[in-house]
C-alpha cells in the first residue's frame, strides 16, 4: 500500500469555506456539518379503525480488592453491598447522581424528596374505574383483541346483563380506544421527517428515568463490583463496565458536570427484522435503553426497552446516499440530546428525587450486515474493534479500531486505497461523528441472537455438518443421515422453552429465534453420525453462548471463555482438513473473538425485545403508541398502590364479603391451556414446588386405588417409607423394624394432580423483574391427545454437593397429597434414573442416565417430598412413549440457561 502524493488541489465547502485534501473529506464534512433535512407534521393519534393485530452471611477473606486501573483514590466511594455484605462496590468519586432540588441545587445526603401534590388513590382517570382499565389492558396488550372480536366480547357481555338493567363499560370497541387515547402521562407524540417516523427519544429517556416502577432497579453512577470471597471481579449491569467508568472519568474532568448522574443511551436495531411497509418504502425498529436500569428490567418490563424509531430502506439504486440517509437519519432523531451532553440537565427520577443528568450515546447492538453499515465498512471486515485484514480476521497482531486513526487515513489516502487496503468506505460519516465523546467502533456491539446464533451457528456449522457427510458419505447415505437426524430432532421430549420441530431442520425461511431453538437440540441429535471433533466443536460453541449470557460474569467466567474459544477454534480444523471450508475468515464467527473486551466494557448485554410483525405504518404507530399508554397507566396506578388483589377481590371487599372461600379466587388449574412456563412479578423468592390448585376427581381416591392405577403393588410400602423419613428424619433403622405404632401407614383419602409449578431464580433465562420463572411439570396419562406426558425433574439428594452430584434425576409418574396428624403432604411418585459413569460425557460435555432397576428387575420407585424438587428436567427422546423405549439419555444442559448453570 502506498500513502497518496499530496498534491496543491484542495476541495472547498462551498458553505462554510472550509477547505479539504481530498473529495472524501469534503463529503464527510458536508454529511456532517450540513445536512438537509424536511420536517412534516405530526399524524393525528384519532384512528378508531386502526386496530392491533392477533397474535398467536460471607465471611470477608483477604484485603479489600483494589482496581488496577484506578489505584487507591481517596475520593472513591466505597460500600459493601448484597446479604452478608459479601459483595464490595467502588463508585466513581465524580458522576454521583446526587440529589438535588428543582432548579438544580444539590441537596444534603439523606434529604428527602420534594414533596409533590398526590393524585388521589381512587383517581383512575381517563378511564373511570379499575375494571375499565384492566379490561383494556387485557383485551389490547395481553389478547391482543381484533376490534371484530372485541365487539362481540362487548355484545355477549351486553346481552347477559339486559334483565339486570345493566350495560358493559365500554358499548364499542371504538369507545375503549378512545378511553386509551385520552391518556396523558407517558406519551411521547410521533412525528416526521423525510418520510421517517420517529419519536423524541429525550423525552422517552426522561419517562423512563420517572418510572417509579424502575426507581429501586436503577444505578445513578458508574462502580465497579468485587465478591469479597475470591477478591473477584463481577461484571452484572451495564454501569458495571469499564466503559461508563471511563466516561464518567473524561465528563468528570468539567467542574459542571460534577455531582450529575451519567444516562448512557443503548440503541439496538435488526434489517431483517421489517415491521412496516409502504409503496415505496420498507421499514424497520429503533430501539433504545439507558444503561442505568438494570438487566432484569429491560429484559422482563415493557417500558424497559422502548421503539422510538422506524427506520426507512429506500427501494433506489443510490446504494452510498441510502448509507449516508441511514447515518443522517440517526443523527437528526437523536439530536435532542445534544445540549444535554454538554451542559447537565434537571431531571425528575422514580424515587422522587431531581438530579442533573447528563446523556452520553453508548453501545449499538446490530447484526453484522447492520455493524458494516453503521461503522462505514467493507463487507467481510471487522465493523469494531480490530484492524485484521479481511482474508485473515483472526490475526491476533491486528491494530485496535478507533475514529481518530480512521479520520488521519481518510485525510491522506484515496477512496479505492481506503476500500480496498483498509476495508474502510470513505465517503460515508458514521452519525456519532458530530456527538461528543462518541466513537462508533467503540460502541459497535454483536447481536448474539443474529450474529452469533443464526449466522455462526445455522449459516455455517450446521450448513458444514450436511456438506460433510455428503462429502465423506456421497448424497445418498447424507440424505439418511440427515433422516435420521431430523428424526431425533422430532422426538425432542416436552420441555419449558423448547420447540417442537416435526420436520427436523427443514424450514422455507430460518430467524434467528429457529436458530436458537434448534440449537438447544442438535448436538445429541447429530452424536454418532459425525466424528468427534465436530461433536466438540458444537459444544465449545454452545458452551461460549451459555457463557456470555450468564446473568452474572466474573473473572473466571472470562477466563472460561477463552478457554471454550480456544477449543472451539481447535475443533472447528476438521471443517478445513476435510475439505468443507478453505478459511475461517468469517465476521460472524471473528466477533467471538472480542466478546470478553465487551464484556469488559458493557457488561453482560441484555438483547433488546422486537417485533416481527407486518403492519402498515399508520397502524403500527397508533398500536405502539396505545400499548405505551396502558404500561405509563399501569406504573402509575401501581406507584399509587391501586392494583392490589383482582378486579374480583376488590368488588368482593367493596360487598363485605370473605375473599378466603373454599374456592381460590381468580386462580386456574394448571391444565393443557396453560403455557410450560411464564414470568413471575415480584421480588426475589425461595424456590418452591406447588401442586395444582384443582384436583383430578376422576381419578382413585386411596392409597390401594392408586395401587391398582398405577399398577404399583408395593406403592403402600413406599409411602410408609416416605412417612418414616418425614415424621423420624434421624431414624436410621429399616423402615421394616419401625413398629406400627411409631410410623403407621396411610389408609385415608388423598387427591391425585396432573401437574405441578415450580418457582425458581433464573435471572439468566426470561424471567420477571426480580429474576424469578416459573415452569410447569406435567404428569398426565393423556396430553394435548397426544399421548401421556411423565415429565422428568431433579431432585435435590446431597445439599453439600454442587451440581449433578448433588442431584438425581428421576420422571414423575405422579402427584398427589394427603393429611395425617395435622400435616398436609405435597408428593410425587417417581422412578429413578442412574447416573452412567462418574462425570458428563467428555465430548458432548453431557451427563448420561439410564432408568434405575432393583436388583429383582422392578423399576426403581420412590414417593418424595415436592420440596425436594429443583428443577424440570430436559431429555432428548420422543415425546410420548419413547421413554419407555430407549435404554439410556442424554440430560440436555443446554436446554436453558438455569439448567446450563445449575447442573455442570
């Protein structure tokens, strides 16, 4: 490569007279410095017709840790933190998100809020009680009612109410829309310009920083947190990272700014992710975040992660105007909060309190095909963090990608030298360009979801598998094989959270969501049809993306990482040796390679929530726009203490009447309606097993029923047995010489289930703002008409042991409960399962069990406690009678992440 001659031909603005050495320069000083834009006004929000679309205690070990990077700063605040004090922060001595009053005056430590004048609690307006809003809320958030459909609901619900003289709430659909329209806190208005639809995003940003819902999940400063016990590192929430530390340090150096609280703004967008369509035009989401509430937030609350954008891809043939469009397009709907990073700003916080805030632009999270657009780059180079050339992107003596190195080679080098030497399209200017402190290839950041998981996994690995064994076996005997495979992948037993694939791998169109769910089944599926380096091979892939999703990442998690890389590199060879690939120089796998800097900076990155659904755009923005709405009315009615109990129970209190009848009050069975699994509201909770609320009554109704039933003869010894470790549990004589008298047996009435909810901490998997999930386990002799469902669980039999050693997995054949001396009894029947060898299978990385026998052949039962459950069990077999069939399982760590973390 050879630097350009520098010659005496200069290209001058001609608007502002500034002169440049090359063409280059001058069109990325005009894209910057002077673009045009045309403002139209804002769409009115009266659609009535628009309607939303169906929608199917620690010990402290050691001295105090001290970070390398900052040194021993007095001013550092420090604090210990978590039950136990077992966690240590150190938070950034300048940017404190201290208190202050209205006009910006910082307020004494311990000052309360200023007092605010407080809407009544029976004040539901727009709408004019409770059952109103619920009623919208339910039928237009959680149904996502057609407006024919909501007519009926309200014409049904009109004719049952004629002889009382009554009438519904709303007599239209039209009516409850507009109730909904009427709403006044939480809306941000639509506008446009150029035929783009945006939203302020500052004043999006400001209702989620008055969230009261958010105010006790919510960091206002930069720290840096350690566990006391190993003097670890933890990586967690956003302001976690190094990078609002290093932020926060260069805000800090102007006086002004001292005492305010740093708002990073996250912004994450999907191309194949189009949402809207016009004639001319295709549209897709904007999304934003602010890195100051937490991850269990932006990924369980709907106000957490918010749309402010629809993005145009022009249908023309001026491919470099429609890149520079995209970049001035973000760079006018996120011009609002320019003044706020430079002079901090007044902002009223959930908890009460005003603080001065200032806006910094954070992390774009972007699939590849968007990374290279938003980074100005050539296809097949690296969009962030590294120079590598694009025919060897693993080069680990490649220089750091920054904007100050990338503006010194636009000014002296050509547009094809810049293409073609560097990857780099000169003409385009990134839209951080002109926003302070703001480096896109810094803040460039990996869809794992897209990127990692579609692209790395679907669009190479499994596309390598086929052309291996067809290269190695010819097309016939590959077209068995992957018979046979799909077949395995067909018969993937029941578990929350994983799909059923009738046709295996066969799909028109995959998404990334296919991906990540065949992802979760292929391994076992493809073990002994492919040699074992490919079988290693996926695992230290799966491996790398249970890692980097984990909830809470630590230092040795990191080094875990490499670790996992490493071995995936070493074991993705036999692609090349075999003759399926030629090179490894691919983007979507090159970015593992930067995910622990990532991590490092940005902490663990919580994906943001989209839509896939094909709209129209004026719809889309009514909808979108209604949705918010509901979720600003419901923060505010919770933040007022008004959502308490159901509709139900509260009309019951208004009549005097006993809400604690025999009959729970608004509670359903657990029957096939219900989904494998859900969120859970609230705090965090002790993890707990509950039988289902509505008993079978057409089942037996005594132990020696349930005998012949279940075609189990020794079933009242085994409850004998249970008894015996429930009423002595230090008894350790043979259930056989425990008299009568001192342990008797049951012989009274008892009530069989079909299924089970367990609560547990999953904070890594989809969960509720307190981290907490909810899965269900079935035991049916018929389910969904598809056979019997015995669902498989672990069970806790060694607290001192981690993992799988400290758990047996067994299948429940059946629930049920009794009393006797005044104790209920929640049990289940089960039949063990043997662990096969002393650890997980070395290379799929799996445990392996087979069903466990007496030595006289008869399955090996027990009745257990449901306390003593922890968790819902995956195995890959066919879902209903396989179970039976086959000798011996693999126990699936990949089924989610709770179990990924829970067992190895």
């Amino acid at each position: 490569m050879h630097a350009r001659t520098l010659g005496l031909l200069r290209y001058t603005c001609q608007q502002c007279k500034r002169s440049f050495r090359n063409r280059s320069g001058l069109t990325q000083h005009t894209h910057a410095k002077h673009p045009r834009f045309l403002t139209y006004p804002a769409p009115s929000n009266n659609h009535g017709q628009l309607l939303p679309i169906n929608d199917h205690p620690v010990e402290m070990e050691g001295d105090l840790p001290i970070d390398s990077e900052m040194g021993m700063d007095d001013n550092l605040q420090a604090a210990f933190i978590g039950p136990g004090d077992a966690l240590f922060r150190n938070y950034h001595p300048g940017l404190t998100g201290q208190p202050c009053n209205a006009e910006g005056d910082f307020l004494p430590n311990g000052a309360q809020p200023e007092p605010r004048q407080p809407r009544s609690p029976d004040d539901w307006s727009p709408y004019n009680s409770r059952l109103e809003f619920e009623l919208a809320d339910f039928t237009y958030t959680c149904s996502q009612m057609s407006a024919v459909s909501l007519n009926v609901l309200l014409e049904l619900w009109a004719a049952s109410l004629i002889e009382a003289g009554g009438g519904p709430i709303f007599s239209s659909c039209r009516e409850m829309y507009q109730a909904i329209d009427n709403t006044d806190v939480g809306d941000v208005k639509w506008q446009s310009f150029t035929d783009i639809w945006f939203r302020d995003p500052r004043k999006v940003v400001q209702n989620m920083l008055g969230n009261s819902e958010f105010a006790k999940e919510m960091d206002y400063q930069p720290f840096r947190e350690y566990d006391m016990k190993s003097s670890m590192r933890r990586w967690q929430d956003f302001m976690s990272g190094d990078w609002a530390w290093r932020q926060a340090d260069i805000i800090a150096q102007d006086p002004d700014c001292l005492g305010s609280a740093f708002v990073p703004i996250i912004l994450g967008s999907d191309k194949t992710m189009v949402s809207v369509a016009t004639g001319q035009n295709d549209y897709y989401p904007l999304y934003l975040s602010i890195g100051n509430i937490c991850n269990n937030v932006r990924r369980a609350h709907h106000n957490g992660v918010v749309l402010i954008a629809f993005l145009a891809m022009c249908q023309d043939n001026f491919r470099k105007f429609r890149r520079q469009l995209f970049h001035s397009t973000l760079g006018h709907i996120l011009k609002s909060f320019k003044s706020g990073m430079v002079k901090p700003e007044v902002t009223l916080f959930g908890d009460g309190h005003y603080r001065r805030v200032i806006y910094g632009l954070g992390p774009y999270i972007a699939d590849y095909e968007e990374q290279a657009l938003l980074t100005c780059i050539v296809r097949n180079w690296c969009p962030s963090r590294c120079l590598a050339y694009r025919n060897d992107l693993d080069d680990d003596n490649a220089l750091h990608h920054c904007r100050d190195h990338t503006e010194m080679l636009i000014s002296e080098f050509s547009l094809d030298a810049l293409w073609n030497e560097y990857g780099i399209v000169g003409e385009l200017v990134p839209f951080t360009h002109d926003f302070l402190h703001a480096d896109i290839y810094e803040l460039i950041a990996p869809d794992l979801l897209h990127q990692i998981i579609k692209g790395a996994f679907k669009d190479h690995l499994v596309e390598w598998v086929e052309k291996f064994l067809c290269h190695t076996h010819g097309d016939a005997r590959a077209n068995e094989i992957l018979d046979d495979i799909d077949q395995q992948i067909a018969a993937v037993a029941p578990f929350p959270g994983l799909w059923h694939f009738p046709q295996g791998r066969h799909f028109k169109q995959w998404t990334g969501d296919d991906s990540k769910a065949l992802m979760k089944v292929y391994l076992p599926a493809i073990e002994g049809h492919v040699p074992g380096d490919i079988i290693r091979t996926f695992r230290a892939f799966l491996e790398f993306c249970y890692l980097v999703r984990r909830n809470i990442l630590t230092e040795k998690d990191l080094d875990d990482l490499d670790e996992v890389l490493a071995r995936f590199y070493r074991y993705r060879e036999v692609f090349k040796t075999s003759g399926v690939v030629t090179s490894f120089s691919l983007p979507q796998q090159h970015a593992m390679k930067h995910y622990q800097q990532l991590i490092q900076l940005f902490a663990r990155q919580t994906p943001y929530r989209c839509t896939n659904k094909y709209h129209a755009l004026g719809q889309m923005l009514v909808i979108n726009q209604r949705l918010d709405k509901l979720a600003a009315s419901q923060a505010d009615f919770e933040s007022r203490s008004m959502l308490h109990g159901t509709c139900l129970s509260t009309a019951l209190a208004q009549l005097d009447q006993d809400n604690e009848s025999e009959r729970p009050l608004g509670s359903a069975s657990l029957d096939e309606s219900q989904g494998d699994y859900e969120d859970v509201d609230g705090p965090r909770v002790e993890a707990h097993v509950c039988l289902a609320q509505t008993r079978q009554w057409n089942h037996a109704q005594t132990i020696i029923a349930l005998t012949d039933e279940l075609n189990i003869s020794d079933l009242p010894k085994l409850v004998h047995i249970f008894l015996l470790g429930q009423l002595l549990p230090d008894d350790n004589r043979d259930p056989a010489d425990v008299p009568p008298s001192e342990c008797p047996g049951y012989k009274g009435r008892i009530s069989i289930y079909h299924s089970a909810s367990s609560t547990f901490y999953a904070p890594s998997d989809l969960s509720g703002i307190g981290g907490m999930r909810r899965e269900y386990i079935q035991a049916a002799p018929t389910w969904r008409r598809e056979g019997p469902r015995y669902d498989c669980v672990f069970v806790i039999t060694d607290p001192t042991l981690e993992g799988m050693r400290g758990m047996d997995v067994a299948r429940v054949l059946c629930f049920f409960s009794f009393k006797t001396r005044g104790i209920s009894y929640p049990c289940a029947i089960v039949q063990w399962f043997d662990r096969i060898g002393e650890g997980p299978d070395e290379m799929t990385g799996m445990w392996m069990v087979r069903p466990s026998f007496t030595p006289s052949c008869k399955r090996n039962l027990a009745v257990i406690h449901v306390d003593t459950i922890f968790h819902f069990v995956p195995r890959n077999i066919t879902p209903c009678h396989s179970y039976d069939a086959f000798r011996g399982f693999y126990v699936n760590k990949f089924a989610d992440h709770h179990a990924f973390e829970i067992a190895y």
